[in-house]
C-alpha cells in the first residue's frame, strides 16, 4: 500500500484529527479573588512559582522537603509524620479512606453540608458503611446530639468530620466533638477534614488527640492549587497496617520511605514547592496566633457589614467561619447576575451557593492572603450594584475603615 494510499483510507474512515480552531488566549484582568478557594496568590509566591524547575531527586529539592515538612508539623500542631501529594482536597478525602479501612467497616460521618456529605459519599463508593450523623446546612454539628447518636449506634471504627464547611461557612467545635468521640469510643479514627481551616482557624492535631488531618494548599496555605498534605498519627499507622482497601498513589506507606531520603514516590510538581516551602516561611514569620487573630477579624468585618448593608448571614453567628461567609441572597435578586455584573464590571469574584443553596446563598472567602481592604472594596461593590438591582441596600461606608 503506497503513503498516499494509506492517507486516503484513514480519511475515509474519519481518523485524521483536524487542527482545533479555538477561542484565542486573551489577558484576564486583575481580579478581587473572593471565593473560599483558590485564595489569591501573593506576588512573592508567584515569584517563587516562575523559577526554574530542578531536579526531584537532588539535594536543593530534599531541603526544600524537609523545611516544608518540619514547618507543616508544626502548623497541623503534631509530631505525626507528614505526607505531601499531588492532589486537592477531594484526593485528602480519598487518601484517607483508602489506607485507614476495609470493604464493609462501619464508620460514622459528620456532615453540615456539601463537603461533609462528599467525604461520605467517597466512603460509600469504597464499600464502607456510612452512618450520617447530618445536621441542617448553616448549623454546625450539635455536640449533644453528636455524642446521643454515637452512644446508640452498633461498633464503629471512624469518625469522619469537617472542621469548616467551605458550601455553608460553618465551622464546628472541633476540639469538643474529637474529646466526646474519644469519650464514647476510645479507639475510633478521628478524621478531620481540614481544607478550608487550616492555617487560618485554630486546630491542634495532637493536643486534640486526632487520628488524621488533611488540607490542600489553594486554601489557607498562600499557595496555588495542586498539593494536598495530610498528617497520620500512630493510631492511624497501626490501622493502616490492617486496612484492606486497594491503593497505590495515595499509599501513605509509599510516600513515607522516601520522604527519609528527601525524596517523593512521584515526580512532584517542584514549583508548587518553592510557592509552599516560602509560603510557610511568611506565614511562620507572621505568626499562628497572629493569622488566627487576622481571620477573626477578617469573619467579624464581613459579618459585621454585610448586616449593615442589610443583608442576612445563613450561619449562627456563634459557629459562623471566619475563613468563608455564606449570604442569603435577598427576595427577587438574581443570584446569578448578581454575581456576573460584580465580576465583570469590578472585577469582584464571588462565589455562589452550592446544591439546593444553589441561587440562594453567594459566599465570599476570606482567608489566607486576605485583608479587610480587600473586603472593603469588595463589599463596597456588592452594595452598590444590590442597589441597581433594585435592593435598598444600607450602606457599611459609615464604619470607618481605620477601626479596623
Ligand atoms: N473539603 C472541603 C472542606 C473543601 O472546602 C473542599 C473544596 O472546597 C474540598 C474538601 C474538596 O477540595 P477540592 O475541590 O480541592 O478537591
């Protein structure tokens, strides 16, 4: 068969992928980023993002990798060896589940919204068999009814929980919920989903005795979407050793030997690193007392001016998160373009409500590189266009800026 043959043939029968004519790369303009994630990135990190790639395997990489694991122990406030992957928040869920249980254990699921409910639903997939403990989207999970459910339920072996739910801007009572599980169970795996908490709202992984805790580094870490970190205690070791779900990539046993060496299972994304090892450096510099302090500011501001713009938060003040504010969005206003105009005409970047809150609720993020000026504008942008929509929004400009 000639070339010309062949070509005509692999014509005929479709096979030859025309070139892609698609929609051409424009600027994207500077934006007020005020989502729960990804959290705007400071320039310094994204200095640190553009420098060249080096060697996974050498010497500056390893170094890199023990800064960065000794200073993530020290935010996840524990001793337990810590674990890097490539992979967001979802992938931590699904790590965790893999290498703590077996087809058909029992566990118990804590859930107050969307990510409380995903974690579960990972479980499910896997063969796990999940009670919900849920509560109503806004609250937080009642300690009392928590420690009344689990007391009833037949043998459990873990206990899946949200420190802050990013779909409600909720956040619990960690510390009180791990200490009534113990209570009640003494060797059930605490696991704590931590995505959009930490680093920006208190946790004590050791002090609170929890078995697992994970994060993403979009969130409260400075850094950009890609690396999730996780932290295994010894009782989360030891079930390991027993648990019988398959896993490879997420394999803790697989990413812990190398880490002695410097070294990862996988080819890391190096840059991501650089963003991290330097984003850790500046938030040790700041100090975690003084982070949590900022975000609690940060929680009180929004709260504090969405009311004034007469807005309604649809969390409890009492658990509402400092990290994320969920607003309800008001009668007759078109959550959609709402949002829209605020990020086309200001540059303002909200986000919406997720599942059934979906058009009902907006949510905006305040945590990691945030500071009330950031809010400022934004908020300031959000009263002015609810008035175009016909709102008869108040006005938050009366609270002066520099009290804060
Ligand atoms: N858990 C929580 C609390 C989250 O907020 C998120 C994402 O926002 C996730 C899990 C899932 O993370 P990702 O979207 O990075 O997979």
């Amino acid at each position: 068969m000639t070339l010309m043959h062949a070509l005509t043939m692999t014509k005929e029968r479709g096979l030859i992928i025309p070139i892609p004519q698609v929609e051409p790369r424009t600027a994207i303009p500077l934006q007020n980023l005020r989502i729960p994630g990804p959290t705007p990135v400071p320039p310094a990190m994204l200095a640190e993002l553009a420098r060249p790639v080096i060697n996974h395997r050498g010497p500056e990489f390893a170094a890199i990798l023990r800064r960065v694991t000794a200073r993530l122990q020290f935010v996840f406030q524990t001793n337990a060896p810590m674990l890097t992957f490539p992979a967001s928040g979802t992938g931590g869920q699904e790590c965790t589940l893999v290498n703590l249980f077996s087809p058909g254990e029992h566990v118990v699921a804590i859930t107050i919204g969307h990510f409380g409910n995903r974690f579960a639903q990972i479980a499910e997939r896997y063969g796990l068999q999940v009670t919900r403990i849920a509560f109503p989207w806004g609250e937080a999970a009642d300690p009392a009814i928590v420690e009344t459910r689990l007391h009833k339920l037949a043998p459990y072996r873990g206990v899946l929980l949200t420190h802050n739910e990013t779909s409600t801007g909720v956040t619990n009572d960690l510390q009180t919920l791990s200490v009534l599980i113990r209570r009640q169970n003494p060797d059930a795996l605490i696991v704590v989903d931590a995505v959009s908490s930490l680093g920006c709202i208190p946790l004590e992984m050791d002090a609170w005795e929890i078995d697992v805790a994970f994060t993403a580094s979009q969130k409260g870490l400075l850094c950009s979407p890609g690396l999730m970190m996780l932290a295994a205690g010894p009782r989360a070791w030891e079930a390991k050793a027993q648990a019988r779900l398959p896993r490879f990539y997420f394999d803790w046993a697989r990413a812990r030997a190398p880490l002695e060496r410097g070294q990862h299972p996988v080819t890391p994304p190096v840059s991501l690193f650089y963003a991290l090892d330097l984003a850790l450096e500046m938030m040790l510099a700041e100090g975690l007392e003084a982070i949590f302090t900022r975000h609690r500011h940060l929680g009180e501001y929004v709260r504090k001016h969405v009311r004034a713009i007469g807005l309604h938060l649809l969390a409890d003040p009492v658990s509402a998160s400092n990290t994320v504010t969920a607003v309800r969005v008001p009668e007759g206003i078109d959550a959609k373009a709402l949002l829209n105009t605020l990020r086309e005409r200001d540059q303002v970047v909200l986000a919406g409500g997720q599942e059934h809150l979906s058009g009902k609720i907006f949510r905006i993020g305040h945590m990691g590189s945030c500071e009330v000026r950031d809010l400022f504008t934004a908020l300031n942008c959000l009263q002015v266009r609810l008035k175009e929509f016909g709102f008869a929004a108040g006005t938050h400009r009366e609270e002066r800026l520099a009290q804060w």
